[in-house]
C-alpha cells in the first residue's frame, strides 16, 4: 500500500475505542479537538494504542507491509521521541492497529505533549496520524 492520502487515528483503552458520541467511529474522530494519554512520569506499563484511519473516515490503514514510527514534541515543537520505531507495534496490521510503549526516557518529564505515528511504505513514501501532529495528547503527570 502507498502511503498516499492524510490520516486520524483514535485511541483504544482497555481495548475499547475512544469515540466522542454516536455515529460511525471513523466519522464521529473529525469532530474531536483532542485525545488524551494520560501516563505518570517514568511509567512504561501503559501503552498508547490506537487505531490508524483515512482523515475522512472509513476502513482503517492496512499496514502490511509498511514500517510505524513515532514521534513526540513538546508545545514548542521540539522532538522529546525523534523517529523512533523502539516500541512500536503493528499489532492488528489489517486492522490498523498500532501500539507504543514508552521506554522510561519518553516520559521522564511531565508536562504535555503531541504525539503523532508516521506509516513507511518500502518506496519511502509516508503518512502521518493524525495529520495535524497536535490532536494527540500525551499527559505527563509529575509527583
């Protein structure tokens, strides 16, 4: 698959997709201003887990065969997770699903940040979810 239109995504807790309201899951994504990880400062345990789709909506990015990436800044835009795939997981690739397990280094200072997955296709060709690289939120909580 190229990696050739603009991506959302959705994040999954508990296996349960995050959704504003009714509707399809895909279409309801467009109206959220943001999603949040919520994660304590040096905790690993709790993966981010999401969901990739098209921007507007309906079945999710196949993944077969692409690499995922992540990436995390700080308000100010600079990189806290520079294009790491340490972590990373395609764990439904069909389904496009993806995970990310923070190492203690990603979340060692509190405060918020954006996080956004980049999908690599073998020609180089990318992707980025979400497109706007500030609708995913990574809460950092400090003692």
């Amino acid at each position: 698959m190229a990696c050739n239109g603009q991506g959302a995504l959705l994040l999954i807790r508990g296996g349960r997709l995050f959704e504003s309201g009714g509707g399809t899951v895909a279409g309801e994504y467009a109206n959220v201003e943001e999603i949040l990880h919520h994660v304590h400062v040096g905790d690993t345990r709790a993966p981010l887990l999401v969901r990739l789709y098209p921007e507007k909506g309906g079945t999710p990015i196949d993944l077969s065969g692409l690499t995922v990436e992540f990436y995390m800044v700080n308000s100010a835009g600079v990189a806290v997770v520079e294009q790491s795939d340490t972590g990373v997981t395609v764990t439904d690739a069909e389904n496009g699903l993806v995970s990310k397990e923070f190492i203690a280094a990603d979340v060692d200072t509190a405060g918020r940040f954006f996080g956004y997955f980049v999908a690599i296709d073998g020609e180089g060709k990318e992707e980025t979810f979400p497109v706007d690289g500030r609708r995913l939120v990574v809460k950092v909580y400090a003692d």
